[in-house]
C-alpha cells in the first residue's frame, strides 16, 4: 500500500476510534461509569461470576486495567468481589443487585450509541462494514505478538 491509502486509512480508523470513544464516554458518564466499564457489567451479565484474570481477558485489557475497573465498579456498588474458592489468591467479580439493575439501561445506551453511530448508512451497508470492521479486527488480531 503506498504511504497515501496507508494515510487515508490509519486516519480514518484513528478518527472513528476517537470519536467514538468521546461519545461512548458522554453516554457512559449519564450512568456514572467510564469508557471500559461497559465491557466488565456486559461481560458479568452475559457469563456470569469470573475472575479478574478472565474479564482481562474477555475484555481485551490488561489486568492492571481491569483491577482499577472492578474497584471503581465495587465502589459505585455494581459489582462485588470475593475471594476465589479454588485459589485465594484469586478474586471473583460478579454483578451486585444494582449492577443488574443497570444492565437494561447500559443495553440500551449501547444500542442508541451504535444507531448514532451509523445514522448515515442504510441496513445493507452497516452489515457491510461489522463485516469489514470484523475482518480488520481479526487481522489485527492475528498479526499481534503472541498471538
């Protein structure tokens, strides 16, 4: 790819993840949460109870990351965390009454964010593009170290 497309295309990816980003953050903070808070109650809803390791890694953070989440979460009283009965040292994150109650507000937050985001495009070409964001993620994925 010759430096212009490559400009074209880093750009426009960079954009979209910032500007994304600084909205998913104003609706986040209407629910008093942060960018990344999402993924951790979506992921507790859909899964159930994990640990700190697993969210990392469902969450696609480091675990430093998601340790700094889960007591921001534990503080607001979302989420509770134990100690893990097959290790100690482990802590499991499940979600409280009030983060379960929370759940139906954050899906639809998410949903009206994904509708804001793609007002422009028609059903035919939304499909189009979670294709071609899928493919590119994926790639990504795929050509990260360790992976």
């Amino acid at each position: 790819m010759d430096f212009e497309r490559a400009e074209a295309l880093n750009g426009a990816i960079r954009m979209i993840a910032l500007k994304h980003r600084a909205r998913a953050g104003a609706k986040l903070a209407e629910l008093g949460l942060h960018p990344g808070h999402e993924a951790v109650l979506l992921l507790l809803h859909a899964d159930g109870p994990q640990t700190q390791r697993q969210l990392a890694a469902g969450a696609g953070c480091e675990p430093p990351s998601i340790t700094l989440m889960v007591r921001k979460l534990e503080a607001a009283g979302l989420v509770s965390r134990v100690a893990a009965v097959q290790d100690a040292r482990a802590n499991v994150v499940q979600l409280t009454d009030k983060g379960q109650q929370v759940i139906p507000q954050l899906k639809q937050l998410w949903q009206d964010l994904a509708d804001e985001t793609v007002a422009g495009l028609t059903d035919t070409s939304v499909d189009q593009m979670i294709k071609a964001l899928t493919d590119l993620a994926h790639s990504l994925h795929s050509q990260a170290p360790g992976a």
